[in-house]
C-alpha cells in the first residue's frame, strides 16, 4: 500500500513553505525568545486563510471534513521552521477530543472558532512533582451547592500567553486510581493566576496556572465525568501521529543544513563532505528520517481507521522520531564543528526542540510501553 502524499498534498506542501519562508524560517522562533509574538500571529492567522486549522474539523462547523494524512503537509513544514505556539495542540488534541466526546453545543461554540483561527487551545495536565499519569493529577473538581469549583496548580502549560482556551486534566473521585479524571475547557480569564515558568527551548514558552475554587459549569465539562483519562487517550493518538509528522519536517532541515554545510566546508583542500565520516554520518541521518517519515505518514493514515496495529503504529512512530531527531541534530552539531555551539547558526535550534518533545506529554519510554501493552506482549 502506497502512504505516499498526494500530488495534492505537495501543493499544498509548497504553498505553506513558501508563506514560511518569507517570515524568515526559523526567524520566528528567534523572535519568541525575545519574547516578541506579532510574527507568529501572523503566521498563525495566514494559516487559517489558507484553510490549515479547519483541515480536520467537518463541513458542518466550517471545516473541510478531511483527515489526519491531510494535516501531514502542514506539520512537517511547520517543523521545518521550528514553528512554535498551539496549532499542534489545537488541530491535533482539542479537535480530535471535541469530535468524539463533545456535545452539539460544545462543538457549536468551540469548532467554527477553531477552523477559523479565532481560537487557540493549551492543554494543562502536568502538576508540580509529579508525573504524567491518572496517579500524578490532584487538581481536584468537587460539586459543591449544585455547582463545581476547581482547585490546584498547572504546570509547564504550554504557550499560555496564546492561548483562548485550556483543555484541563482534572480529578472528579479520589477513589479511582486508574481513572477517576475529566477533562474541562476554560477560557482564559482573570480568575486564573499565570506565572511564567523557564524552558529549556527558550522559543516554547511555559507557564504554572493556579485555580483557586474558580468555579466550572456543567457545559465546560467534556464527555463524561471520571472517564478523562480514558478519553484522552483518543486524543493523544493523533496528537503524536501528528508530532511525528512535526519532527520529520525538522529531521528534513536538519539533514539539508548539515549536507549543505559539508559542501562548502572544506578542510586540507576539499569540501569535508568528501571525508568518509561525514559522508557516513550523513548516509545515516538520511536514513534516520526516511525510516522516520514512513513511520509518520503510516501512523497519520492509521489513526483514522480501526486496524489492530493503531496504536503500536503511532507510538512506535512518536518514539522512533523523537530519538532520531535528538541524534540527527546532534550530528548536526558534530559536523559544523565549532560554529556549530553558535546561536548564529540555527544547529541549537534543533538540538532544543529535539530535548524539549523528548518529554513532551510522556517521555519515550512511556510510549514504548504502550507500544508492547497495545500488542499484548
């Protein structure tokens, strides 16, 4: 079976590159680390005109109703730039979870915004000292006088300072240990206390959210209560087809920087990608990435049907990719030698980002076992 994009999809492919470009590439993400946004809102608000944030959301709330595969143009170019913000977050978690678990209102209300790119959505699971699983979630909603009322603190939201809404992992009964969790969505307000927190990609910004008896209504709960972390399982399994897609893209312009390099490099007299190291060296991050591309586009196609290996696909793909691109970007590094550990060249770039999806809602061996837990070894 043939995985391959569409002649289509490359068009698209194309039309995206060359709106990324003119906004400098990687420069965008240079400029979130002066903490300066205008350009990547500007990114943003170009990619909902050219219909990028309404790919997978249906006719009926102004999508165009198509599937993951179609969004794989998208991320790998956006990952080709190091293109940062919530559009992964958004298209990839909030719309898949929204789709299946949210009532008609719900899907009226946050949908049609979404596909238009007047809203944004961050995800807030992970809580201070505690890892991301049912057993790590204590920021508790309780029903108190016909009403519930949120209490705890978020950490390591990503771009809170972006973000229109947050989609929150929340304990509904103690008792539960494997679950007993729902998911929440809650607009920003003043009501939320948001503190800048330091990341090691300084171009990913994080922030801690405290709630403090901020009080929830039935209609900002999805799907059904005490099942949140069984319901966004479905959303993490194409949030990660997804983040593979992203990493290809930057596993892509790893390689191409490192061969350009090696090309007009030269050392004893002649080019250094004539060394046999570098040459070999090359040869396998090639390989690296296309084992990692075909990974990628079979788990985009997978998660939108019902085969055996849905799971194992994604998660396998999610865990080779991040790994290649922590070894591809440091190679990278290697063989532009000392100008490499510059923060002129964009080699750092690369190697953060890489570290930064590492431990990006679960580390690599996390997802590893769910691999051999999906294929019942």
């Amino acid at each position: 079976m043939d995985f391959s994009l569409t002649e289509e999809q490359e068009m698209f492919r194309g039309h995206i590159r060359k709106m990324l470009d003119k906004f400098g590439g990687t420069q965008v993400a240079r400029e979130m680390i002066d903490q300066n946004p205008q350009n990547l809102k500007k990114v943003y608000k170009t990619l909902a005109e050219l219909g990028c944030s309404g790919i997978n959301i249906p006719e009926e709330y102004d999508g165009m109703d198509l599937e993951a595969l179609d969004l794989v143009p998208t991320f790998e170019e956006m990952g080709r730039s190091l293109v940062p913000g919530l559009f992964m977050e958004t298209s990839a978690l909030a719309v898949p979870i929204l789709k299946k678990y949210a009532t008609e209102g719900q899907k009226q209300q946050y949908l049609p915004a979404i596909a238009s790119g007047e809203k944004w959505i961050s995800f807030a699971a992970l809580e201070p000292f505690n890892d991301f699983s049912p057993a790590g979630i204590h920021c508790t909603l309780q029903q108190k006088d016909g009403q519930y009322v949120l209490n705890g603190t978020k950490t390591l939201v990503p771009e809170a300072e972006l973000a229109d809404t947050f989609l929150v992992l929340v304990r509904t009964n103690q008792e539960d240990q494997e679950d007993g969790l729902t998911l929440v969505l809650i607009d920003k307000t003043e009501a939320i206390n948001i503190e800048k927190q330091s990341s090691f990609d300084e171009s990913k910004h994080v922030a801690k959210m405290e709630f403090e008896n901020l009080v929830i209504t039935q209609e900002q709960i999805i799907g059904e209560v005490d099942k949140g972390w069984t319901q966004l399982q479905e959303g993490l399994l194409y949030f990660n087809a997804a983040l593979s897609s992203y990493i290809v893209g930057a596993m892509e312009q790893v390689v191409h920087m490192a061969t350009e390099y090696a090309k007009i490099r030269e050392q004893f007299g002649q080019a250094i990608g004539r060394f046999q190291a570098i040459k070999h060296s090359i040869v396998n991050m090639k390989v690296n990435l296309e084992i990692a591309r075909s990974l990628s586009h079979y788990a985009n196609w997978v998660v939108d049907t019902e085969e055996f290996d849905r799971e194992a696909a994604v998660y396998s793909a999610r865990t080779y990719a991040t790994e290649k691109f922590i070894e591809v970007s440091a190679h990278n590094i290697q063989i532009h030698g000392g100008i490499g550990f510059t923060e002129e060249i964009d080699c750092h770039l690369y190697v953060k980002r890489a570290r930064y999806y590492d431990q990006y809602l679960g580390s690599t061996p996390f997802y590893q076992e769910k691999v051999v837990a999906s294929l019942g070894w």
